[in-house]
C-alpha cells in the first residue's frame, strides 16, 4: 500500500512538472466554464508560438502511453471537445523506440514457458513497428507456418495501472468542481477509458476479435482476417498469421500489380458497412496501416485493438439520421440527435433547430452519391458540443471511423461514393426492423408481460373503485424545490411586515411629535426615538433587500 502511494507521488510529481513545462493553466478555464476559445491562445518560448491545443498534444505524448490512448480516445468526441483540440489530439503520434531484442525474448519465454527456438524456426530481431504498449516482430513457426508477434512491453500494465487510478482521482475533482465535469459526468468516460485501455493491453481479447471478424466473414473471397494461433499466445504474446499484400495506400504497388482501385474501394467500403449496418460489431481504426490488398482485391485487415459496438436501437438511428439529412427533415434531425444523445435541462431546442436548419443548407439539393456520412456525423457531433448534448461513445467513434473510411475511398477512387455502397445495407436494416421475424419476436418478448397486466388490471381496477367509494384514495404530490419556494415566500412576508412597521412608527412619532411638545411620559423623547428606530430597521430592510440582488 506504502509502496503504490509512493509510486502516486512520484507519477503526480512528473505529471505536474510536464504540464506546467507545457503551461497548460488554461485548460482550468475550460473546464470550470466550458469555453473553448482559450485553446486558441498563443504562448511563444522565443523560437515558436504554439497554441494550448498544441501544447496539450505535446504534453501528452511526454507523458507516456496512458495519456496517448487517452487523447486519441478524445480525438474521437467532436461532442465534447472543440475542433482546434480534436485536430490537434489527431496529430497524436504512438511511436516509440524499440525494445532490445533480449527483453523482447525474456517475455516470449515468460509467457510461453519455453525457449523460443522451440516454438519459432526464426524469429528477426528488427521490429516492424514499434508503440508504446507493445511492438512486432515477423517470424516463423517451427511447423513451418509464417506469423508476426505482437510483444508487450515489459512493466507496462503496472505504469498504465497507476496512471489510471492518478486519472480516476482526476476525474472525480473535475468532476464535483466544475460544470463542465458534472454534466459529462468524467468519472464515467474514465471508466470507459479504463475498459477500453485494459482491453487493449490483454491481447487475448484483440485475438478473440479477429476470431469473430473471421467468422462473420468467413466464405467471403473480399474479406480477410489473420488467424490466431492461440497455442502461441496468451494476454502478452499475440501471434498471428502473416498474409503478404500491397498496402492499401501505396497506389504505384497497386496499378503495378493490376489491381483495380475501384473494386478496391468497393470492397474496402462494403466490408466496413456489412460490419456496421449488419453486425454491429466494426473495426474502428481502419487507416491505410491497418488494411492490405491481396488477390483478386480481396482487403485483408490488421489490428483488432480497437473495435465499436453498435446495438439494433443505435444502428437504426443512424439509418434515420442519415435519411433525415437526405429529406433534409430538420425536425426529424434534432428529435433523433436529442433521443440518441442526453441534453443539458437548459439547452434552447427553438435555436438548435434554427442552427441545424442552417446547417442543412450546406446539403441542399445536394445529389446523395455525393453525401459524405463521415463529415455529416462529425458536424452533427460539433453541434452536440455547441449545445452541451452527451452523445454515447460508440456514435463518436462510428463517425471517426467513416471519416477514415471516407478519405480512403476518395484516394482510392473519387467516382465511387459511399453512400451508395451504404444504402443496400441501410434498407436491409429498415426492412429487418419491421420483418415478420422482427415483429414475431417483439410480440413474444413483449407478449407475456402484457397478458400478465390485463390478467391483473380487473382486479386493480376494483381496488381503486373501492378506494375511491370508502374516501381512502390518496394523491400525493411532490414539489420540486418546495422548500426553498416557501422560504423565498416568507422572506417576502418578513420584509413586507418590516416595511409596514416602520412606515406605521413614522406616521405615529410625527402625529405624536406634531400634538405633544413633551413626551408624555417622563419627559422622555418617544418621538424621536421612534424615528430613529424607524431609520434602523429601514436601513436594514435596504441592506437585506440588496444582498439577496432584488431591488
């Protein structure tokens, strides 16, 4: 217990000295008052000027591979974050140097329980790439089969461990102390986080991924996944089969080849929306490093850590928002972002409306093969942000990912559009929703518990009539906010009362002052007296009055 505490302090020191290095004192106002214009400040260091944005990216790379997974996480939340940032949080590079080749055998042999050489025929010392939780490396089986490694770095789970408890603590400061915090409830996006950065570092999770992508792909000649020999992996050790190709993005190889971009892009875009619109179950980095072209243009796809997760309500969703978008249907378009999203109590749905109608222009008369869903949800989501609507991760996450998918069509080839790829799978959603197997099984699920309400309504029904004929029904109503709607009231009467007895001891002392030259009773001065305490309780009623700020 000792031991981890002194750890936190070490890590909070470094953490504090890294964030002051970059001065990031500005990210204070933005989350105590949300207002994103200060990512647009400057601070010069004399060589260069660089804005809070760049240096919050900055920062987070010196900080390690906790606070990467966590800007590129954040780069994905155009809701919650304003565009400078999330272009900046973007540019977030994940590369690192190499391990030695001995520590990288050190944890083969841990994690496999033997000499390496008895699992692998070869295995090259030169990395392929290398990040910041593990690196890879080619080799091959001794029976023959050629495979890449994925190793994790030695010590990584106990440095991301400590930093996520440093950002639970984070979370929950920002969290009760500012506005922003409370509303976006940050102490849940850590717990996202955290799952979503355990879930990378347990590298059995990444190959049972590929599994299910391979399986629900599995007789499709466009589509390939790499297979997992789980005998030679474990939470540390990933090893996958190598599948030679032509990286997506290196066009020059392609042509060379033959290939024809088109299909390409055909392939790479039906592959992604079979994953969305079919299986709720998507790759969610599918940039030009993740994807290969081999025979026949068939898309070969690399790297399971980060995946999304669509349930039929939220897949549905989107079909309508895009159809919305399409009919430029601009009440339909708030009602589906509100209902997918959670909006602030206090947000204006008459200037969201106007905004989102304004916004719509931009598509007018726009032919659908030339929509780019990406860009439509992205825009959507800055809206989000504008006007303090929670969106659910997954949405965020969808958008990134069709950005992605996007720009990588349109380099592979401008004519071939997305959306008409996406619209055969949007209508088999559509019709799935309201199919005969759809309905049967909503009735079923649905069925017994309604035949179990009209077999009880009779006899509640009785109850409620024999409650009402005795005079024992009771309704019992809940104030919001009664308490301090009483004591405003009362506050109100006091001060009423105050006024009247002061005006009431003024008129007496002058008619008293006015029929008397002496007081009446010893001489004393009642009179005067009287007006002086008038003056008191008047001056208090002022003082009172301006305190509470109702003049």
């Amino acid at each position: 217990m000792l031991r981890a505490r002194y750890r936190h302090i070490l890590r909070f020191r470094e953490i504090g000295e890294i964030l002051t290095k970059h001065g990031l004192g500005q990210l204070v106002d933005f989350l105590q008052r949300g207002e994103a214009h200060v990512f647009n400040r400057k601070k010069g260091d004399g060589k260069t000027v660089l804005s809070l944005a760049q240096r919050f990216r900055m920062a987070l790379e010196e900080l390690g591979p906790t606070f990467v997974k966590l800007g590129q996480l954040l780069s994905t939340r155009p809701d919650l974050l304003p565009p400078e940032l999330i272009l900046e949080l973007e540019r977030l590079q994940d590369r690192v140097q190499p391990l030695p080749f001995q520590q990288v055998k050190a944890v083969l042999e841990a994690e496999l329980g033997v000499d390496y050489l008895e699992v692998f025929a070869y295995l090259e010392e030169e990395a392929l790439g290398a990040a910041s939780i593990g690196q890879v490396h080619r080799g091959k089986l001794s029976t023959g089969e050629e495979v890449v490694v994925k190793i994790q770095r030695p010590g990584i789970e106990r440095v991301i461990g400590t930093d996520l408890e440093i950002l639970f603590d984070a979370a929950r400061l920002v969290q009760s102390r500012t506005k922003w915090g409370a509303f976006y409830r940050v102490v849940d996006m850590a717990e996202e986080f955290a799952n979503s950065i355990k879930e990378e570092v347990d590298y059995t999770i990444e190959g049972r991924n590929a599994d299910r992508f391979a399986g629900y792909f599995s007789g499709d000649p466009t589509v390939r996944f790499p297979k997992v020999f789980w005998e030679f992996s474990s939470p540390r050790v990933l090893t996958l089969e190598y599948v030679a190709g032509i990286k997506i993005n290196n066009f020059t190889a392609l042509k060379e080849q033959g290939h024809n971009l088109s299909n390409v892009a055909k392939n790479t875009a039906n592959a992604i929306f079979r994953q969305i619109y079919i299986h709720g179950f998507f790759h969610a980095d599918p940039h030009p490093g993740n994807l290969a072209v081999l025979e026949g243009e068939s898309i070969f796809f690399m790297d399971f850590g980060q995946v999304g997760r669509l349930d039929e309500e939220l897949r549905a969703k989107l079909v309508s928002l895009v159809l919305a978008v399409v009919r430029q249907d601009t009440r339909a378009i708030v009602e589906i972002l509100l209902e997918v999203g959670k909006a602030h109590e206090t947000v204006n749905k008459n200037k969201l409306h106007k905004d989102i109608n304004r916004l719509m222009v931009k598509y007018y008369d726009l032919p659908l093969r030339q929509l780019k869903l990406g860009d439509v949800m992205r825009e959507m989501l800055q809206m989000a942000f504008v006007y303090q609507i929670r969106v659910p991760a997954e949405i965020t996450l969808l958008a990134k990912t069709l950005v992605t998918l996007e720009g990588l069509v349109k380099q592979l080839d401008p004519a071939v559009s997305i959306v008409d790829l996406a619209e055969p799978f949007g209508k088999v959603l559509l019709r799935e929703k309201f199919s005969p197997h759809r309905l049967k099984r909503f009735f079923i699920n649905n069925g017994y518990d309604l035949v179990a309400l009209l077999l009880r309504l009779p006899r509640r029904l009785d109850n409620l009539v024999s409650q009402i004929e005795r005079g024992q029904l009771k309704v019992q109503l809940e104030h919001q906010k009664y308490h301090q709607f009483v004591d405003k009231i009362t506050q109100a009467s006091n001060r009423l009362a105050v006024s009247i007895i002061v005006a009431a001891i003024i008129m007496g002392t002058s008619m008293l002052a006015l029929k008397t030259e002496k007081s009446i009773l010893w001489r004393f001065p009642i009179a005067e007296i009287g007006f002086i305490a008038a003056v008191i309780m008047g001056f208090w009623l002022l003082i009172s009055i301006l305190r509470s700020g109702r003049q």
